[in-house]
C-alpha cells in the first residue's frame, strides 16, 4: 500500500475588519483563502475546477462565547494539505491577503507527524453531499452514512495516489455523532446541515493512512469550505 506522504499545516493568524456570526465562519474563512488562490491564474483555475482539492481548512478560533467574532480582533486559521506547491504558495500569499472580512497577518508552517492514530474528531461539520440532495437524516440510515463516509475517503486516496484501493478493510473500531441537532453552515445563499464525529481509527495500515490522510483532506464535502476538518489523537 502506498503510504509515503506528508500532512503539511500552514496556521495564518487574521485580523477580523468586521464584526460576523459564527455560522458565516465556515464561508468567510474559506472566501478568505479563495481571494489569496485568485492572485494566480494557475491557483484560480484550481479553485474554479470541479475536482478533490486535497486541503481543508477550519473555522476562525478561538470562538466567542456569544457566537459572534469581533471586528477588530486577531484570530487564528489553520489550513492543512498534502500538496507542496499549495502549501508553498499559500505560505507565501497568505499574510499579504485580504477580503471583506479577514486581513492575513503572520503564517507558521508544521508537519504533522505520523504517528499510531487513536481518534479523530470534527472540529467543523462535516457535510455529506447525497444524490438526492437533502440531510442524510431523511434519506439514509446511519450505517449507509458510514459507508459514505469511508467511501469517500477512499476516493481522495485514490485521487491522490493515482491508485484503486481495496476497499475490503476495516476503518473503525467505534463512530459517534457528538451533536443532538444538525448544524447549520451557511455556504453562498443557502444552509447545509452537518454534524460532527468521534472516530476511533482500527488497527491495520489502510486504516491509519486514511486516517491521517483525513488529517489533509477532511471527511466528507465542502472541505475548502471549512467543512469536514479534523483531530486527531494520537496513542
């Protein structure tokens, strides 16, 4: 199985122009990383290609308490991949870049280890696209989800490395939803409803890797739109 690769994590901090709700967050921090990929034409045309961009992003933290970040504030977005080129142009670009609501400061680059992965977590919704459109909840049962959920994984791994995994393993030892109600993501003029997930990963290499492959490209959809990123603990 391949398994050679990095998970890069660029944080930039921001300075907040404007006051916004929390439930903006998801589509002003990733409008955010948009205005520094439209600086490129190569990196525009990246952005505006339908296809598995290999990179998610959270949402600005800390948190206020009241659920509204404040103008005039700094605050904190980690964006994280495994290309090299993105991550060199965005380390490069990032703290020159601003829109209407978010000015790039300063950018501190990591790799994420790889090490025995235990868990990982929603930090951001993770928003499952279906067919038929609509919450999965009035579509599907939760183990058809789950499939979901592994399935496309398994695609961005198969995107990345070029490859067709197995699919004939085992991910998880135990998933749990952590919300009781859905939760709302404003994304352009409409609502998604996502939730968020404790996954504890299984012991086999294709499970690891996915795991820490998720680390980069998030669960489910809208992964550069600050759905899906992740957690993780290690052992």
């Amino acid at each position: 199985m391949t398994s050679s690769f990095r998970v890069y994590e660029i944080s930039v901090k921001i300075f907040s122009l404007k006051d916004f709700k929390q439930e903006e967050a998801c589509s002003i921090s990733a409008g955010f990383v948009d205005a520094c990929l439209a600086r490129n034409n190569d990196y525009l045309n990246f952005h505006q290609t339908n296809c598995y961009k290999l990179y998610t992003q959270d949402m600005p933290y800390p948190t206020e308490p009241d659920g509204i970040y404040k103008r005039e504030k700094v605050y904190t977005i980690r964006i994280r991949t495994v290309n090299k080129e993105l991550l060199d142009y965005l380390a490069k670009n990032l703290s020159n870049t601003s829109n209407d609501y978010l000015k790039g400061l300063t950018v501190n680059i990591r790799i994420i280890p790889r090490k025995y992965i235990n868990k990982i977590y929603s930090i951001t919704p993770v928003v499952m696209k279906l067919q038929n459109g609509g919450y999965w909840k009035s579509n599907i049962t939760f183990d058809e989800y789950e499939k979901l959920l592994k399935n496309n994984l398994i695609k961005k791994y198969n995107y990345f490395f070029n490859v067709k995994l197995d699919e004939d393993f085992q991910f998880y030892t135990n998933i749990q939803k952590t919300n009781r109600k859905p939760i709302n993501v404003k994304y352009k003029n409409i609502s998604l409803l996502g939730d968020k997930f404790d996954i504890e990963i299984a012991d086999n290499e294709t499970a690891q890797s996915l795991a820490y492959l998720a680390l980069a490209v998030g669960l489910g959809g809208n992964n550069s739109r600050s759905c899906g990123f992740v957690n993780y603990k290690f052992i």
